[in-house]
C-alpha cells in the first residue's frame, strides 16, 4: 500500500504532539504547584508582631492581615488608625506603636502567657470612614476582642475632609448603599478610572483618551476577568503568602537585607529611607517634597530641617478645625464606629494622638481654644457603653516628633509605654 501522508506532514503531526504532549505536562505541573499553594496557604498566614501596611494600601495586604487576625484563637487586639499608627516616621516596622505595646504585653508577667496579640491596621491618611470600613470586616468575621484606634485632631478639619475615605475600595462591600452615596463612593470599576491608587495608576495614553463609559466598561471586563477567572486560582489568591514564603517577607524589606549583605554592612537611616522609597515608588524627586518628606529626613526631628511656607501654611490649614458636630463627616463616622462596636459587644478603647504643641505655637497653626472644645467632646465619648478615652496629646515631649503629629522611635516608644498603662484593665478583663 502506498504511503499517501508525506515526510512534511509527518514532521508537522510529531511536532503537534511534542506540543500537545509539552502543555498537558505544563497544564498538570501548574495544578500541582496550585493545589500546593491552596493546602500551604489556605488557611491564615502566621501572626507577625512587626507587620504594617505600605504607604499605599493594597488589597493583598489588607487581605493578608484580616486573614491573620481571623485565624488566631487567643484575645485579638486590632489597632485602628491613620499613618501615626502605621509608624511613617520610622524606619523600621518594629519601633511603631502596636509593636511596642506587644513588647509591653510580652514582658508583663500578669499578660504575657495570656495569648495576646495585637495587629496593626494603621493606614497612612486614614480618615474615620476608613477606620469604620476596616471594622466592619472585622466585625463581620468575628476577628476582633478589643479594638485600639487614634483620634488625630486635624482629620476633623475641612482640609483633610475633603477626601472623606482614603482607600474605599479595599473594603468596599463594608459600606452599605446609603453610606457610599454619602461618602461619594463610585463602583470599583469606576475607581479604576486614573487617581493614583492600585485601581488607576499607569494607564497607557490609549486608555486615558477612552471615553468614561468606555473606560468603565473595559474595567468591568477586566474585574470579570480576575473575579471568575483568575482570582479562583490559589496561586493568585495567596500571592502574597506566597511572596512570603519564597522571599521571607516584605520584597522590599528582604531586597534591603540582601543589599546589605552584598554591601557587607547595615545601611544608615538616611540609606534605608531613599532604599524604601526607590523600590516602593515613593517619588523621590526633592523639587515635589516637603522638607519633612525628603528621604533623609523622613526620621529626622521636626527641628533638623528648614520648614518652608508653603508647608506652614498647610500646617495652619489642617489644624483649623472649628466647632466639630454632626455636620462634620469624619466626627460622624467616628460615632457611627463607636456604634458599630457597641452593637456587636466589642470594646473601644480611643486616645487622643499626641500633638507636637511647640512646632504648631511657633507657626501660629493651633487654636487652643477650639483644640480644648474638641478634646472635651472627644472625651465625652466616653458615655458611650464599651467606650474608654485617654487623652494623650500632651505625652510626648517635643523633641521626639517629626512634624505635627508623626513621631520618630522614642516617640512611639514613649506613647506604647502612656497608652499600655491605660489599657491593661481591658487586657486583664479579657483574659479573665
């Protein structure tokens, strides 16, 4: 019988099986590794006493610390708050404010053997909507024992108010129709129209000339997409435990132990700062900086360099706060907070975050008779059931502040040591 399939066709039908034969392999290679990732990373990455947010939230990380907290068994305390909290003027994560109150926990022998964690949810410009959407999750989870959260003074300002909700998309289904109309909250498709979030940033020229609808509707696509699609694969669900485990934390913490190491000694204050800002896309460019925001005095003292007018004046436009009542979107939020809290059985306990007093008198940016009233009001809330206020404004002296309110090592150090004081009651209630 004659042979009819030639030597080419031949060739071409062996190279489709290698092909076929090559993407079966792949195909069962990519669901091993993602039936890995879904048993070793399934349930709740390991508690970390050091762990704080990036600069710009992302969802990954929020996700990563719920999850954490949900998964402990022991009293869980969550530190709610704006970037005082988080530690923005210090360079590493261990000198912020829930650190050392762990330390402290750690080092009572009345509390350290009682399975106390604290978990750090400070976010950087985090406005009390914020803080409210973070504790509905909690909430909603069962993932909080004691809540932990600052009031800073010029979050009540019209100035900071402008942007009521910082970061409303990571915890968007937190908020009911009715409070995203009231906070302008757009759909997440919407969000990732521009703004310089991870729902808007490097849109191509292309997409920029884009129509809003038809932006929106590429936006849908490519939610869609992630959402039925790729989110399902365990590989891009635990992407960030995964980035743990391969790289032993953070990449831009673990990049700069490996710099180190090839340097062959620690790298200053000033290096590490200009090192986090380089990697994490933190403009570094001195002509668009505040003299405070500049790398190499990110964990200076507020009196080791020059403040210039333009930020002056923007002290004296954040600390005019005036008369705060329920007109004032952010006071609102605070009460709608406490009342969430209360609804669900879990204490509050709120302190006032120390204020660099002398930096504000030097540059006439603080009216203490409205700064009083404020305080009184704030203290008042205390009348709420479950609801605890200490007032730390005057606790910290001068010296240890890097601007108004972010205070360098020994301020936070000093802060942990006022606040522990005030709320190791709470702590020994609990672990009756």
């Amino acid at each position: 019988m004659v042979n009819l399939i030639s030597p080419q066709r031949k060739s071409l039908n062996k190279r489709i099986v290698e092909w076929g034969i090559t993407l079966l392999v792949a195909a069962a290679v990519l669901i091993a590794v993602d039936f890995w990732a879904g048993q070793s990373f399934g349930g709740p990455p390991p508690f970390e006493s050091f762990y704080r947010f990036s600069g710009e939230l992302k969802p990954g990380e929020f996700q990563r610390q719920v999850k954490s907290i949900e998964g402990e068994q022991g009293i869980r305390v969550a530190f709610l708050g704006d970037s005082v909290i988080r530690g923005t003027a210090v360079a590493e994560s261990k000198q912020t404010i829930p650190a050392y109150l762990q330390k402290s926990i750690n080092s009572d022998p009345d509390l350290r053997s009682r399975g106390i964690k604290v978990f750090n949810f400070g976010i950087a410009g985090a406005r009390d909507a914020d803080k409210y959407g973070v504790l509905k999750t909690l909430l909603d989870r069962g993932a909080v024992d004691l809540v932990v959260m600052n009031v800073s003074y010029p979050f009540y300002s019209e100035e900071i108010l402008k942007i009521p909700v910082q970061f409303p998309h990571i915890y968007y289904d937190a908020f009911s129709p009715q409070e995203k109309s009231e906070l302008g909250i757009a759909d997440p498709a919407a969000l990732r129209i521009g703004g310089d979030t991870d729902w808007g940033v490097n849109k191509s020229a292309e997409s920029k000339s884009q129509s809003p609808d038809q932006a929106v509707a590429g936006s849908k696509l490519e939610q869609a997409i992630v959402d039925r699609g790729i989110s399902r694969w365990n590989l891009y669900r635990y992407r960030v435990d995964i980035n743990s485990y391969l790289f032993g934390g953070h990449p831009v913490q673990e990049g700069r132990k490996l710099l180190e190491k090839r340097l062959g000694k620690k790298l200053t204050a000033r290096e590490v700062n200009v090192f986090n800002a380089d990697v994490e896309g933190v403009p570094v460019d001195q002509n668009n900086l505040a003299a405070k925001d500049r790398p190499e005095n990110l964990i200076k003292t507020y009196d080791q360099f020059e403040w210039a007018e333009p930020e002056i004046q923007h002290l004296r436009k954040v600390f005019r706060v005036g008369p705060v009542d329920e007109k004032n979107i952010g006071y609102r939020y605070l009460e709608k907070t406490l009342l969430l809290a209360r609804q669900r059985g879990v204490r509050v306990v709120i302190f006032l975050s120390p204020v660099n007093t002398a930096l504000l008198d030097e540059h006439l940016a603080l009216d203490r008779d409205d700064w009083q009233r404020f305080t009184t009001q704030v203290k008042g809330l205390e009348s709420v059931p479950g609801v605890s206020v200490c007032d730390l404004q005057n606790s910290v002296e001068p010296r240890f502040f890097h601007d108004s309110l972010h205070m360098v090592d020994e301020g936070n150090e000093q802060t942990a040591r006022v606040l522990y004081r005030q709320i190791k009651p709470e702590l020994m209630g609990l672990a009756k």
